[in-house]
C-alpha cells in the first residue's frame, strides 16, 4: 500500500520530501516496537544480501525495519539565466513507480518470509554520497534507530576518491552502530 502520492510532488530542492512509504509487512504504531533498524537500499543484488544479512542477524521479535532508498532528484532545465523549468511530473512519478516496484520484487519477499514488520521509505534527493548519507543519518536520528546497515559496493579506490562513497560519510558521522555489508 502506498500513500502520498495524490497531489503533485514538490520541487523544492531545499528540502526533502518523502512523497511515499510503503508497509511490505503490516506493522504496528512505531512506538510499538522495541528497536528500529534502518537499511539503505538500491537497485544491487548486494544490497538485497545487505538486506537477508541483516534479516538473519540482526532482526529479534519486537524490531521494525526501515528501507530507505533515495531516488535521484529529476534534473531542472535553465534554458537561459533567469528561467527554471520544473522537472516533469509524469516521469518522477514513473521513477516512483520504478521504485515501488522494485522493492517488491528485490526486497519484500526477504522481510516477508522473515515476517519483521517494515516500513519502506522512498525520497527524491540530490543522487550524491554526501546526500544519501545524510539522509539515511537523519532517517536514524528520526526514529531513534539502533543500527544502520548499509550495503558497499566495493569501488576502486580512484573511482570512489572523484565520486565520494556514501559508506565513507557514513563511517566518518554516524553515531549509531553501522553494518556495511560487502
């Protein structure tokens, strides 16, 4: 089930927005549960293993689970100084789609045969390390969470120096216990 999407999405790039959040497994009020456990996730079969990683080992009666993917904002448009065109509407809400239904298909069948009630967070934001790592390290602070568990994709040292490595910021701020998976 899926919900916030019936208005049109913001654009503002100041902030966040969490247009959609999905129940895989029908759960409780948070306040329910005894500890939260966040796991950022991607299109990756690594981070699918993050994820049973993380299912198996980490997840005891009485935890929820919190996906996060982060969906890259849709580019803007300058034509000339002075003039901003919105990203189109109908393709961040197919990237929505594309999303929901990747998480279907990749990680709800792994929290389902585990049955550990969870919560799927989708946001449009910047498609940069250092905004995916905030993100998912304001999603912990929200929810109090008692582990982040993020999946590493093993770049090479060159590659990971031009791009950055949302583990890198994760390890360098994160206050609670982090699982980099790889």
């Amino acid at each position: 089930m899926a919900s916030g999407m019936a208005g049109a999405l913001p654009h503002s790039r100041s902030t966040i927005s969490i247009a959609s959040t999905i129940s895989v497994v029908a759960s409780e009020f948070d306040n329910d549960y005894v500890r939260h456990i966040i796991v950022g996730i991607d299109n990756s079969t690594t981070s699918q293993a993050a994820l049973a990683w993380a299912a198996k080992e980490l997840y005891r009666p009485g935890d929820k689970f919190h996906l996060v993917h982060v969906i890259p904002e849709p580019p803007t448009m300058h034509p000339w100084p002075g003039v901003y065109v919105p990203p189109d509407d109908a393709m961040e809400r197919q990237e929505f789609r594309e999303a929901t239904a990747m998480v279907r298909a990749a990680f709800a069948p792994i929290v389902s045969r585990h049955k550990i009630p969870t919560d799927v967070h989708l946001i449009v934001a910047a498609d940069s390390p250092d905004s995916t790592a905030g993100l998912l390290l304001e999603k912990q602070q929200e929810l109090g969470a008692a582990a982040l568990v993020v999946a590493s994709h093993g770049r090479q040292a060159l590659q990971e120096f031009w791009t950055g490595s949302v583990t890198r910021s994760l390890l360098k701020r994160c206050a609670a216990p982090l699982a980099v998976y790889r």
